[in-house]
C-alpha cells in the first residue's frame, strides 16, 4: 500500500487533519488502533474557541455544530459563598465560546470522512513506525492476523497520550515537561436539566466542582476526587450530595438529579514533548502534549496544532518546500506552552490540594479575591478562556 500521509489515529486531530488534507488534494490513510463505536464511546470537555470552530468550518464539518452547540458569552467562578460571573463577551470586545460535545466533532469528522469515501482502518493492530529518519517512511500494522505496510511521505503520529508515534522517537531526541496533579476529576453525565445556562467553575473547602452540560436536557457535572478514588466508591447518590455540597447553596437548589449515564474518573496531568518533528514524523494533538481540564483546552490545542500542520504539509505537496515543514515544531510549540500555562493556572487556582500548606492557602484566596477585584485580571483570565490566537 502507498499513501502519501499515514495519520495514526482518529481521534478529533487525526479526523481533521485528514479531512483538510482531503481538501487540498492530500492523500492520507488514517490507522486506528480501536473500534469507530469505541472512539465514540470516549466523552471529553466540550468547549470549542472561536478558532476551533473556524477550523471545523473550514474543513466543511461545522453545520451541525452552528445547529446544535451553545454559544455562550460568559461563566462563572464561585469560592466562599459567592457567585462571580466573567463577562468573556464584554471584556474581550464581543468574543463567545460554543459548548458542544467533542465526541459529537468527532462523530461528524467520521461522516464526512466516510461521504467523502476516505479510508481508516479501524481495530489496527500492532502499528509501528519505521524509516522516518530518512526519505521513505512506511508504517506496518496487523489487521484479522495479517500484517500490512504502507509505505508514505510523511508520518502524522495523532494517536494520543499512549500510542505509539511519540514512543517510537529515540529517548536521546525528544525533550519532556510533565507535571502530574494530586487529583483526579470523576465526571458524571446525566439526562437532566442543566442548573444553570452558563458554565460553574467552584471552588469550595470540600475541593473543585464543575457544572457543564451537553444540551439543554443533558448535563455534564464533575468532582475533584482523590487519586486513589474508582467509580465503584460513587454511587449516584453520593455523587449527587458530594456536588450539592461543592455548590453556593442557591445553585445547589437548582441541580436536577438522575441517572448517570456515564461516570468515569480522570487523571489531571499537563505535558509537553519536544520537539513536535522527527524527520519525517510529526506529533498532533495529545501525543505531544496533555493539559489538565480546567479551561477546556485539550481539543482547542489539538485543533491549532493540525492547523499549523495541515499548512506546512500542503506547502510542502503543493510546492515541494521542505522549508515549510520546519516552521510546524517551533510555531506549534509557542501556542501550546500558553495553553500550558493557562490550563496549569486555572487548575492550580481552583482545586485544593491536599499537600498544601495554610501559606498556600491564603495565596490561593488572595489570587482569587484579586482577580474579581481587577478588570485586568479578568480580562487576561477572558482572553485565554475565549481563546488565544492560531
Ligand atoms: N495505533 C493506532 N491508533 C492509536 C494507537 C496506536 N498505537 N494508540 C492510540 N491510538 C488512537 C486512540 O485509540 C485514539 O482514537 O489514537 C486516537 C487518539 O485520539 P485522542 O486521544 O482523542 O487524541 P487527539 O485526537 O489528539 O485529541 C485531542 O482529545 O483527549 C482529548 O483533551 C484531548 O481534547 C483533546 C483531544
Ligand atoms: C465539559 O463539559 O466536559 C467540560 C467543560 C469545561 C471544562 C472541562 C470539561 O473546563
């Protein structure tokens, strides 16, 4: 077999980047390692910036999204007793966000790929990168016992935090920044009114609570839990208390109970590799880099990350020009440490942890008081939320 991009992966990077090389005349064949229902099965923060969406635009996916998702021109940060609202539409001359689902993005990725008649092989197997040092790469991967090889230009390694594009990079040539947090987030998705139209980032003594949602019947909550926490110490019921109790009392009152239709619990972790290049292997999304969910930023990352790649890509089909490969690392990079850096803030500002000391806690109080006290704080805080620019 012979394709000129091998994309691993079909998460929301591998999905777009394939779709936008589509449009430019590219040829990409996409290997994943799991089932489509499996991929579909995955539910992740659901916030997408204005350039995200541009994005899904301009790949010819976005009617949906315009149809369905919520825009929303602000959210709110509760800690001790009280309910702060941040105007991101005012404070950033009129910017807004869309609440939409990822796992939606990535279900009309999957259609158009398939109308489009583009190919991906699911339930690939054993994929392995060969000869991306040199001129002619090639990927081998087993499907139903058989081993195949596809030989290509180009590698685009969109197959996440575990698989294996990152990991077939020779220790001595990538670089790693990892920070793990003491916590985890346990996420409850549930068919019932949301409590409240905007999302509610708090803060209490008891640890983080988030009320997000996914529509105006579907509701996707969240509670800080210990690392050591499963889902089987949760039951509904203590889910819904444990939340109840996180919440300004007035929002309390207006959470609608039900039952969980997913419940699962996240690590919160950020990391960064680099460089994003290796010859001919490109990283993309969470293979290079994984930020903590405060703020919403993974899949917008991800999204700036195939748009700087999909650029130099088509320059280097269409004019033959190495040198456009080149910028992709560097540009890429530059984005992703202040989505770091932001995800990282966020995170730090509104969780408890468990380690830290009465110091640490008055800092974090006094970092709280003082960004509701100052348009300038906030305005920083609405600048990155809504989204920094590709
Ligand atoms: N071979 C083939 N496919 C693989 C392999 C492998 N060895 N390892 C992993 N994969 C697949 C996974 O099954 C998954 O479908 O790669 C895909 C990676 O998708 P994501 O983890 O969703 O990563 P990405 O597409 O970069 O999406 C980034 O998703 O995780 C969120 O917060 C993140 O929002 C961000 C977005
Ligand atoms: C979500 O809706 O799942 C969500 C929203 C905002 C976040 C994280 C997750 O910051």
């Amino acid at each position: 077999m012979r394709s000129q991009v091998v994309i691993i992966g079909s998460g929301p990077s591998g999905l777009l980047l394939g779709q936008l090389l589509h449009q430019a005349g590219i040829d990409a064949l996409i290997l994943e390692r799991q089932s489509r229902a499996h991929v579909l099965s995955r539910i992740r923060a659901g916030v997408l910036e204005q350039g995200t969406q541009d994005l899904l635009d301009q790949a010819g996916v976005g009617a949906r999204m315009h149809r369905e998702g919520l825009v929303h021109d602000g959210f709110a940060i509760d800690f001790a007793r009280s309910h702060n609202r941040i105007d991101v539409k005012g404070l950033t001359g009129g910017r807004t966000v869309r609440v939409y689902g990822q796992t939606e993005v990535t279900r009309d990725l999957m259609d158009a790929r398939a109308a489009a008649g583009l190919r991906t092989i699911y339930e690939a197997k054993d994929v392995t990168l060969q000869g991306f040092d040199g001129a002619a790469p090639r990927v081998t991967f087993r499907q139903d016992g058989v081993t195949h090889e596809v030989a290509c230009s180009v590698i685009a390694g969109c197959d996440g935090f575990h698989g294996a594009s990152r990991a077939s990079v020779p220790s001595g040539a990538i670089t790693t920044f990892e920070r793990v947090y003491p916590f985890g987030w346990l996420g409850v998705l549930a068919d019932v009114p949301p409590c409240s139209h905007e999302l509610i980032y708090a803060n209490s003594e008891r640890g983080f609570a988030l009320c997000s949602m996914r529509s105006a019947s579907r509701s996707r909550y969240y509670v800080q839990c210990s690392t050591e926490d499963t889902v089987d110490h949760w039951s509904d019921d203590r889910f819904w208390d444990e939340l109840r109790l996180r919440l300004d009392p007035k929002v309390a009152a207006h959470v609608t109970t039900g039952a969980s239709i997913e419940k699962s619990i996240a690590p919160l972790r950020s990391f960064v590799a680099e460089p994003l290049r290796f010859g001919r292997l490109f990283l993309v999304g969470d293979a290079a880099h994984i930020v903590p969910p405060t703020g919403a930023k993974g899949l917008n990352l991800a999204t700036s990350d195939v748009r700087y790649l999909s650029e130099a890509l088509i320059a280097y089909f269409n004019e033959g020009s190495l040198a456009a490969l080149d910028t992709y690392s560097p540009r890429a990079l530059a984005r992703i440490w202040k989505a770091v850096r932001f995800s990282w803030w966020m995170t730090t500002l509104l969780h408890r942890f468990p380690q830290s000391t009465p110091f640490e806690q008055k800092i974090q109080d006094a970092d709280l008081a003082y960004l509701m006290s100052s348009t300038a704080a906030m305005t920083s805080l609405a600048e990155n939320y809504a989204g920094l620019p590709h």
